[in-house]
C-alpha cells in the first residue's frame, strides 16, 4: 500500500515516511491511494474476533511495510485497554473510547503512533524529538502514548494558565522523556513556536525534529478498527436494523476513520457528524459552501475548531462529490444550552454522566431519531470521560463527577514544567540544552 497527497502533487510513499513527515511536501493530507477492502470470510466471523485481532487485521491492509508478528505486538501495546459498548437506552449505544491512560479516544492513536515510530527508529537505530502545541487534549494523549518509549524524546508547549488544573497535572507530571513547556503566551502563541521550530533547518538536523499532530495517518488507522469492533458488538444482538455512527466531531479524524471503516466493508448505514457552535462542516453540508473561521469557545472545547484538518481527507472519500457526502453523512450543530440539558436528562433518565463532546453526540442522534420516523439504531463515539470537564458536569448536574483513580493519582503528583517567554530564541536555547546536544 502506498500513500499519495490530497493535492495530488507528491509521488507515491510508504506508511514509514507517511508516519515521519506528517504532511505531506505538497502541503496536503495523506490518503491511502486507494481503501483497502476486509476479506468477505472476515465481514463475515467478525462478531468472533478480539479488538486487537480486528486492529490487526485492518492495519495490516495499510501498513504494508511491517510484518504480520511485528503488527500483532505495535497493536496489542497501543490498545491495552477495554472499549465496551454500552446500552444506554432503546435505540441508543455508546462506544467508550475513554478507557485509556488519559481517558479520551485520542490515547488510541496517539499509542499507535507511539508504538510505529518507535518501530521504525529502532530498525534504524535512530532517535526522535517530536515537538507539539496544545490547548490540553492532545497533549497529554500524546505525553502519555510517548511515556517512556525508547529512542524517543516528547517537548510539550502548552499556554500558561490557559488549561485546566487537571489537563496542566496530566502533561506535566510524567518526567522522564517527557518535557512540559509551560509558554507565556496563548495557544496560537505555542502553535508559532513549534512552525518555527520544525522550520529551523538546523534544528530539526540535530535533534530529528518532528510533530504528531491531528492529521497523522498514525493516528487515524486504529481509530478505524474501533468502529468495526462496534459492529461486532452490535451485530449479534440480531436487531434487524440499520445502525448509524455519531461521531461529535471537531477536527473530523474521528469521523474520516469511520467512513474509511464503512468504505472497508463494516456495514454501518449512515454517519452523524455533530458539532457544537463551530458548525462549518454542518453547515457546507447544509448550503455546499465550505467557509472556515476562527472558531468560538464551547463547553466541548476539544471540537472548538474553526477549520478541520482532515476535512480534505473527507472530500477525497468522496471524490469531492457533494451529493454522495450528503447521502452518507448528515450534520447536525448542537449549542451549550443543549448539551447541558442533554447532559442533565441523560442523568435524570439513565443514570449516566455523559461528558460534554459526547452529550453533543447524544443530542444529535436525539435530533435525528426525531426527524426520520424509521427505528435505526445509533452507536454515539463516547470521546471522553467525564471527569475531565468536571466544572460543565457541575453546571448542568449540579455535583462533580467521581474522580478515577488515574486522574487523582496524577492530582497528587509534582508538577515539572520549564517555564518560557513566547519568543522564539529561548525556545530554542532550551531545547539544545535540554536534549543535551549542545
Ligand atoms: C479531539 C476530540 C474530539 C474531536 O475529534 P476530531 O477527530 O478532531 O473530530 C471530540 N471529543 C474529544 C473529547 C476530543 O478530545
């Protein structure tokens, strides 16, 4: 398999470079050159596979440059953890992608990731510094999935006083090969410094510099195998209907692996892609005009994006085809107030806590339940848990959520973090100094 640019200007590549470069030289996301298709045995026993055997055997139609026994070791590393499918209520089914080390659905990638680069560097018996800009989330999925990794160092910018308590504690508190710059500046702030940096030819020489950022194949291909493990949860309590995937979207990676899982052979009906305010794809499916802008503050912040990134990788799927996106995907934009309130009834009604990205799942599906008449079913990604947005759980519920056991740990644990000015030349300084290859 090999991988080609959306714009269409790069020669074919291999998943290793895929996974090194990030974007590609074009300046577009990479895409597989074509969707591989599952075996007809395999669509067919799928109920009777593990999710590390379903991850396997899809990241194996992609990654074509490592063996099989090699595959099978990356996929059960990065994946140690359970992804239950829970039946919320009649017609409704949450898939909780939130059971990994810093309980969001981006721990599976960011481990995946993880565990490839690694496997490449030490065929190559080389080392890697991977630079990356936070406003929380990825951060830390990123800090934790690279934890103690051999051959690989983590530099972290994250914005002063601009993250919540527990996000800042869940970045800063693993040491080792993990490094938490804590920028005095905002986000976009951390966003310029680590482009200046991966610009610093020099730099990225001496310390093989590079990102992992949102758009990385790494990430997306075992957000695939969780979908195809929805279905083959769902499919042997004979339902007899059709079952749609809600995904509350922001940078829409979570939603392009779901259509990759579908264009694969996983018979999912439809796709639901739910925003909060930040409503462009909504929108473009709504008028046909795609009109990026800066995005507004929600209670479901990881989705505040104002121009989805893998929003290229999606037209590719379909061939830029606005009527068959339509035919697939429907958006729906739900605001704060309805999260709350969807949030509040969820409790009153079923005794779950949902957290904000994911009670604008259950809103959507809620909304689109009520507009067709037919009875489908709808699996809702469930992306975090709740306790990592206790202060919007305490407006709607009025109590705060439980704590896990993993975030009070991390609580407790000492901070360690290298405080710096947004300018470029300090950064720069510290990180020759840090890595000590000064
Ligand atoms: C990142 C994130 C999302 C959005 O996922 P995309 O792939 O960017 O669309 C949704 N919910 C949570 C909790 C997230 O961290």
């Amino acid at each position: 398999m090999k991988f080609i640019s959306t714009n269409a200007q790069t020669a074919p590549t291999t998943f290793q470079q895929v996974v090194f470069s990030g974007l590609a030289a074009d300046g577009g996301l990479f895409v597989p050159e074509n969707i591989p298709v599952l075996s007809v045995d395999f669509l067919q026993n799928l109920s009777e596979h593990s999710l590390t055997t379903i991850a396997t055997e899809i990241a194996a139609k992609f990654i074509t440059d490592i063996p099989a026994v090699d595959l099978i070791s990356i996929v059960q590393r990065a994946l140690n953890f359970s992804i239950p499918l829970y039946p919320l209520q009649e017609n409704q089914f949450l898939l909780e992608l939130f059971h990994g080390p810093t309980l969001a659905f981006k721990d599976v990638g960011a481990r995946f990731l993880a565990e490839t680069l690694s496997y490449y560097l030490a065929q190559q018996r080389q080392s890697l510094t991977i630079i990356v800009a936070t406003s929380g989330d990825t951060g830390s999925a990123v800090a934790h999935g690279f934890h103690r990794i051999p051959g690989i160092n983590v530099i972290v910018l994250y914005p002063s006083g601009r993250i919540s308590p527990l996000q800042e504690k869940q970045m800063t508190t693993l040491g080792d090969n993990i490094y938490a710059l804590e920028i005095q500046g905002n986000f976009d702030d951390c966003q310029r410094l680590v482009k200046q940096a991966l610009n610093d030819i020099d730099l990225v020489q001496q310390l093989n510099l590079t990102t992992a950022n949102s758009i990385s194949l790494g990430r997306l291909v075992p957000q695939i195998s969780y979908y195809a493990w929805a279905l083959a949860k769902w499919l042997p309590l004979k339902r007899n209907k059709l079952v749609n995937i809600v995904i509350p979207s922001g940078n829409f990676g979570n939603l392009t692996a779901a259509v990759y899982a579908k264009k694969m052979g996983i018979p999912i009906h439809k796709f639901i892609a739910a925003t909060n305010a930040n409503a462009v794809v909504p929108e473009y499916l709504q008028s046909g005009f795609f009109k990026p802008r800066s995005s507004v503050a929600t209670y479901s912040n990881a989705m505040d994006v104002g121009n989805p990134s893998n929003f290229a990788r999606l037209e590719a799927v379909y061939k830029k085809d606005l009527a068959a996106m339509r035919n697939e995907i429907f958006g729906v934009a739900i605001d704060d107030k309805q999260t709350l309130a969807q949030i509040a009834k969820t409790y009153a009604e079923q005794h779950y806590i949902l957290d904000p990205h994911t009670a604008v799942g259950v809103a959507a599906a809620e909304k689109i339940a009520q507009q067709s008449c037919s009875s489908e079913d709808y699996i809702i990604a469930a992306t975090a848990h709740p306790a990592k947005f206790a202060e919007v759980i305490e407006s709607a519920l009025h109590f705060a959520p439980p704590l896990p056991d993993s975030l009070a740990a991390a609580l407790k644990r000492e901070k360690q973090s290298i405080e710096l000015s947004a300018e470029y030349d300090g950064l720069r300084k510290t990180l020759l100094r840090q890595l000590n290859y000064a």
